[in-house]
C-alpha cells in the first residue's frame, strides 16, 4: 500500500496516479490473492462520482469486474456515498450475486428515493431465482405504493416486526405512515405488530398511544402492550394494564401470563402469588410454558418449597422445565438436590446443554464430586459445550475449586477423562 499512496502520490491527481500504477496493481492482484487489500485500501479515496466511475471501468478492462470480493466492497463504497445507481450497475455484472449484495443495494435505492428501480430491481432478481430474507422485504413493501400494487393489513402485520428487528426504524416509521394513508391503522391484525414495532425500538410513548386509540377488543392488542413494558424492563407498568384488562372483561390467554410472569420478580411475592392464582383460575396451571416461568420466578424469590410444588405437581416436563429446576436447586445450594434433578432429567431422556452443566459443575465443586465433575467436562467437550464461555467459566471454577488445575492441554483433551456418570 505504501507504494500506491506514497506522499508524492498524495500531491498528485488521485486517479492519474492511480491509473499509471494499474498494470502493477493487476498483475499483483493476479499474482497474490491478498493484494484484494490494495483495493480496498484506495477506495476510502474515490469519495466522488467520476471517480469510482472510472474505477470501475479500470475494473472492466483489466477483467477484475467478475472477482466478487472486490465488487461487493466497490458497491459498498457506492451505497455509502449515495451513488445507488453505480452500485446498481456493478452489481449487474454479478452472475451469482450474494442476498447480502442484493439487499444492500435494495436498501441504498430505497433511501435515495428511487422507488421504480427498487421494484425492477426486486422482480429482476426473484425472475432470476434468487432469494429473499427478513432484510429484503421492508423495503419492498415500502415503494409498493408507487407501483400501483396495493399491499393489505397482514402484508403490513408480517413486515412491522421485521422493521425493529433488523433496525430499520425508520422505514418502519414509513410503512406506519402508508398504513394510515390506506386506512389499515385499525385493523385488528395491525395494532399488535405497530405496538412491538414501537415498543422494540424503545418508543413506548408511541406504542402506549396506539394502545390507547384502539378499540381493545383484541387479547393480542392487549397482550403486545403488556409485552412492550416488560420486555422494556418496567414490569410495574404492566399491571394496570393487566388489571384493566380483567375489568374490561377480556380474558386473558397462555401469552399474558408468559409475557407478565419473567420479570415479575421485581414486583414481589404478593403480586406473583396474585398472577399465579389467576394462572389457576382461567384453567393455565397445567401448562408448561406457564408453569416453568412461575418456577423460575419463585426460585429467584427463594421461594423453593411453592418452586418444588409446581415442580411435582408436573408429570410430563420438557427440557426446559427441568433445567429450570436443577438451576433452581443450584442456585439456592441445594446441590444434592440439583444433582438429583439432574440424574432423573437423563434418566427421562434429555440431553444437557451449558446450562445444566453449569448448574451440575457448581454442585459438583460445593460437594467435591470431582470424578462426576470430570465426567461433565469429558461430555462436554464431546457435545462441543465446553467453548461456551458460561460452561468454559465453570469448569475453570471447578477444577479451581477442586484444587485439580490441569494444564490446558490437559483440560482440553477427552482422553484424560473418565465420562461415565454423564451420558
């Protein structure tokens, strides 16, 4: 890079200089792979039009135009300058471009307002076979307008979430808009998805106003706005709503509970016994989804004696309800306990994941179960669980603990480890 942009070079017209060091440049590129660098070293430099105009021409006659790295970060360089159309036309020479390229030009179009090439581009590549994602239909939708293609409320439902989850905010600020413009903001379908759009991207103010303009008669609207707050962390919000959801006569379903239960914890004992009788009276008390996340809240309030009833009162568990209850012995130092929670969840037929190991490696170590402990760490590294940093942390911690510190070599490899105990 040195020689290409030398100080003297900096003196000198940017592409003469460039244009004059081409045949080194190619014949490099040609001879080393990782000459690809060069590239994208002087393109920060090519900050105007005609410039990457006559770098790209460089690129077509020197036969490096079909080389994808270096195309995707000279289209690259175009979005982030606004040039959509030289981006658009570089990609053209992509015989097999990749979803990301066509997303990132999808996106550059759309933002510089050049709606009728977004379509064309769009059909262009679904006519020749390529895919879509997430990422590629939020700015579809929103230029469908100018097309004369009319898009309907569940077109909108189905994108709305997608907007915050890819963090295009503001094409989802748009798409509100075009909703309202067609007169969807009122369909059923919509109000939920406008609520966790606004709510996901922090906005409660605006989720709250859409809550309150609607006509509520909709469990789904009721439940996104309980879900807007405690996914937000503000689980004292939640509760009125809650509580004006019973009076209104709206009965509430599996996802109320699921989405009010897990940060209720921070409500107190009284509130989670008040949800947990409710969980009871509408008919929930049997269900898992339920039930694990009543669990886990009362193990967090060191309430284990109504955690192991909801616990036995159980007897068709998942996974999850039994991680939730050997971690819930964990940590309340129950360890026999959690080692016998453990045990049966094999013995039912599941498999651990990092977290059971976490949760059998601290009993494990409180108890001076080395040879059990040992056998979590070969059945780790069997099931490739070991490079999890909460499961590598704890092992580290056991052997630590333990006082049996192992070289890294030794720690690192199954056949210095019995794995009989942990299957």
């Amino acid at each position: 890079m040195a020689c290409l942009l030398s100080r003297a070079s900096l003196r000198r017209p940017f592409m003469l200089y460039f244009c004059s060091h081409l045949s080194t440049f190619n014949h490099s590129f040609h001879m080393n792979p990782d000459f690809t660098s060069y590239f994208i070293s002087v393109l920060p430099f090519c900050r105007k039009s005609r410039d990457l105009e006559a770098l790209k021409s460089l690129l077509i006659v020197h036969g490096l135009i079909s080389h994808q790295p270096l195309v995707k970060h000279f289209i690259d360089q175009c979005c982030l300058l606004g040039f959509p159309n030289l981006a658009l036309s570089a990609f053209k020479t992509i015989e097999k471009p990749s979803l990301y390229l066509q997303n990132l030009v999808l996106r550059s179009l759309s933002y510089d307002g050049l709606f009728e090439d977004v379509m064309f581009f769009y059909r262009t590549c679904r006519n020749s076979g390529f895919s879509s994602d997430n990422y590629t239909y939020p700015f579809v939708l929103q230029n469908m307008h100018t097309m004369s293609v009319k898009p309907n409320a569940s077109t909108f439902a189905s994108v709305f979430p997608v907007c915050s989850r890819i963090g295009v905010d503001d094409v989802g600020i748009s798409l509100h808009g075009l909703a309202h413009k067609l007169g969807y903001t009122e369909e059923e379908p919509l109000v939920p998805a406008l609520i966790s759009m606004y709510a996901n991207s922090g906005d409660l103010l605006a989720a709250r106003h859409i809550f309150d303009t609607s006509t509520r008669n909709n469990v789904a609207i009721w439940n996104a706005i309980i879900s807007a707050y405690t996914r937000n962390h503000r689980p004292e919000d939640a509760v009125p709503v809650f509580q004006a959801m019973l009076r209104d006569d709206m009965k509430p379903n599996l996802i109320t509970f699921v989405s009010l239960l897990p940060s209720s914890e921070n409500l107190g004992s009284i509130y989670v016994e008040s949800f947990h009788a409710h969980v009871v009276k509408f008919g929930f008390e049997e269900e898992l989804s339920v039930v694990t996340a009543l669990l886990s809240v009362y193990a967090k309030l060191g309430n284990m004696d109504s955690a192991e009833f909801l616990f036995h009162n159980i007897h068709v568990r998942n996974f999850l309800f039994w991680n939730s209850m050997v971690s819930a012995y964990a940590g309340h130092g129950l360890w026999e306990q959690s080692l016998e929670a453990f045990r049966l969840m094999q013995k039912d037929g599941f498999v651990p994941d990092a977290i059971s190991i976490v949760s059998l490696l601290s009993s494990c170590s409180e108890l001076s179960a080395i040879l059990l402990g040992k056998s979590a760490h070969a059945f780790s590294i069997r099931k490739g669980i070991d490079i999890n940093l909460n499961a590598s942390n704890a092992l580290l911690a056991f052997y630590c603990g333990s006082k049996e510190l192992e070289d890294d070599s030794t720690r690192n490899s199954s056949s210095h480890v019995s794995d009989d105990h942990v299957r």
